[in-house]
C-alpha cells in the first residue's frame, strides 16, 4: 500500500504523463495542477488514453502520433493547432474551438463534435465514420474526401465547404446547411437529407442513390451529372436547378 503522501505524488507525476504526450511548438496548456502554465517543447510518451483535458488551452499546439482515444476536449481551444496521425477515437470534442485546424490522417471514428466549431478547418484524410457532429459550424472549411460514413451531421452548418469526394454514405443530414457548399463527386448513397438546405450545393457527378431527400431546398444547386437513382425525392424545392432532366422550375414562388 502507498502511504498519502507518496499516492499525491504517484497522482501528480500521472498527471504530468498524460499530459507529456502533446508535443507544443508554442502552445499554453491549461488543465488541474497545470493550470495556465505555459509549456514549450514538452516532449511526447505518445499515449494518453482517456486524458481529462475539458477546457484545455492548446492553441497552436503539434500533436504529433498522439494517442488521445476516448480523451475528454469538452469546450477545449484548439485553435491552429496541427494534428498529424492522432487518433481520436471516441474522444469527446463537444463544444471545441477547431478553427484554422489541420487535421491530417486523424482518426475520429465514433468521436462527439456535437457544436463543436470547425470555421476554415483543413482536413486530409480525416476518418470520422459514426461520429456525432449535430449542431456543429463547420463553414468555409476543407473537407475533401473525408470519410463521415453513418456519421451524425444533422443540423451541421457546411455553408461553403469543400466537400469534394467525401464519402457521406448512411449519413445523418437531416436539417443541414449546405449553402453553397461543394459536393462534387461525394459519395451520399442512402444518406438521410431531409430538410437539408442545399441552396447553390454542387452536386456534380454525386451519387445520391437512395437517398433520402425529403423537403429538401435545391434552388440553384447543380445535380445535372448526378446518380438520382432511387433518390426520394418527395417535396424537394427545385427552382433553378439543374438536373439530369434539365433545369426544373417546378418550385419556385410565383
């Protein structure tokens, strides 16, 4: 058995563990004993599973083959910071500050971005497959080819996103915003867009067969190279639009 006194310490040099695997190029780390102290160069053990870093300041940080999996970023700053090959992996990111992050070969698989904000984030080969992103802004970011297969994107904000050949297959889009937003080649077979607001969406060469498109807004959008086949498309606002029949009208106010 450890006596108090030497448990405290067992605790503390734990702490100071989990937090060494984040390598900072010039980041302010901020959690428990830590709290506000601003680290440089610390440098990485590499696993840190199940961490508790809600609330975090880590802007502009590395996170260099981290293993963060199941890790709590609840409301943490993560802001300019570069991710390279961290997994993620059912980590809990509700709430977080990712704007002007890069996220490359990151695993978010089954992780929560639910309101999180991703405002201009670059993501390169990012696997978030059955992750929660309802609620979250997600604007003028690039997320080409991604991977958000059954993934919850409902209510998400993707206004302006480069969405270009991600696979979006059983996706959750339901009530989703997708100004403008590019989806040229994306994979959205069986995906659940009901509602979705797709107002000047590219859609080229998408394949949206079976999709689920009920009452969603396609005015302006280009579907005119996309796969329809089997799409329902029960109240969808065509005004116009451009389809593989030509442009529809069908919907626009008189």
């Amino acid at each position: 058995m450890l006596r108090s006194g030497h448990m405290a310490k067992y605790n503390g040099i734990l702490k100071l563990f989990c937090f060494a695997t984040i390598f900072f190029s010039n980041g302010v780390l901020a959690a428990d004993d830590l709290a506000k102290t601003r680290m440089s160069q610390l440098r990485s053990f590499q696993s840190c599973n199940k961490c508790d870093l809600r609330g975090a300041d880590l802007r502009g940080a590395i996170l260099h083959q981290s293993n963060l999996r199941e890790s709590i970023l609840i409301g943490a700053d993560l802001r300019w910071v570069y991710f390279n090959g961290v997994n993620l992996r059912g980590a809990n990111l509700s709430e977080v500050d990712l704007r002007y992050s890069w996220l490359n070969e990151t695993d978010l698989r089954n992780a929560n971005l639910s309101n999180a904000d991703l405002d201009n984030a670059q993501f390169s080969g990012v696997n978030l497959s059955s992750a929660i992103l309802k609620k979250a802004y997600a604007s003028n970011g690039n997320l080409s080819e991604s991977i958000f297969a059954r993934a919850n994107l409902s209510q998400i904000d993707l206004s302006g996103t480069n969405l270009a050949g991600a696979d979006l297959r059983y996706a959750y889009l339901d009530s989703s915003i997708l100004i403008k937003t590019d989806l040229s080649n994306a994979i959205l077979m069986n995906a659940q867009m009901r509602k979705a607001n797709l107002l000047g969406a590219n859609l080229l060469n998408a394949n949206l067969r079976m999709a689920d498109l009920r009452g969603a807004n396609l005015t302006e959008a280009d579907l005119s190279t996309a796969d329809l086949s089997h799409a329902n498309m029960e109240g969808v606002i065509f005004c116009n639009t451009l389809t593989p029949w030509g442009e529809d009208n069908s919907g626009c106010r008189q």
